[in-house]
C-alpha cells in the first residue's frame, strides 16, 4: 500500500512539471499572441531561408513577424507580409532587408527606419527592399577570385 501511494504521488508530480512546461513554452512562443498589429509588405528578389514566423526587429528589437510568403507571377519576386505590433510605428521610407542571425542562424526581416513624416499603414508596401545575400554565394565569389590567379 505505501509503495502505490509514493508512486501516485511521483506522477501527480510528473504530471503537474509537464503541465508547467507546456504552460511557460505556450507563453514565450508567438501562439500566445493574440495576433493584434497591422500588415505592410515587401517585394524581394530572393528570401533564401526566411520562414513563416520569422521576425521582423528593428535595431536588434523584435517588432513583428512573417506572416505569408507568396510568388508574384508576373515579376516572380517574392511577396512577403509582415505583422507589425500595433504600437510601433513606420515611415514610408523605411528599408527592408533580409538578415541572418549568424552563421549558423535563421534569417529575419531588418528594419531601418527612415526620416519621414509620413507613416506606413495597413496593407501599404515598404518600397525600399534588400535581398539576401546567401553565404554560398559569398564563398562561390572567394574561390573564385582565389583561383583565377
């Protein structure tokens, strides 16, 4: 009988961390989010390793998220839509580039706010957008230029 009651125990326990485990992880993720903000897009030649979820930041801060990535078949550029949080505010000329998080690290939308009066609303385009620059390219260029001497 007393082995069966210290095994009850032990599993409320267990149960009781998992459920605490999930609880925080629910919290600190964007699902908890209640999707407030507006959306602005951006036209890029490439977005090599820009995922769904991806942030956006401004100056390292994170302000929103990637919500859509689509083709635009006429211009076979990328599409892509940003959730911006509702109290952060951005000029029209505003540029848009895709950045890594380090070598080894996923890509994020950069924001760097420009001087305009005049702020981005709802649905508008942020005009001024940089493609990434992919390492493989990068390191294509380096051999190349090694070995051509």
């Amino acid at each position: 009988m007393q082995r069966s009651l210290i095994e009850t125990i032990m599993g409320a326990v267990v149960l009781i961390v998992a459920g605490l485990f999930l609880y925080l992880a629910y919290q600190t993720t964007d699902i908890a989010s209640d999707g407030d903000g507006y959306t602005l897009v951006g036209r890029f030649g490439a977005v090599d390793g820009l995922t769904l979820g991806s942030d956006v930041r401004i100056g390292g801060v994170k302000v929103g998220t990637v919500t859509k990535e689509e083709i635009d078949p006429e211009l076979y550029q990328a599409v892509v839509t940003l959730t911006i949080e509702k109290g952060i505010q951005i000029p029209k000329d505003t540029t848009a580039a895709i950045a890594s998080d380090g070598l080894l690290g996923g890509q994020f939308v950069k924001l760097t706010p420009g001087r305009d009066d005049t702020l981005l609303t709802d649905g508008e385009e942020i005009l001024d957008t940089k493609d990434v620059v992919a390492i493989e390219d990068l390191l294509g260029r380096a051999i190349f230029l090694i070995t051509d001497q």
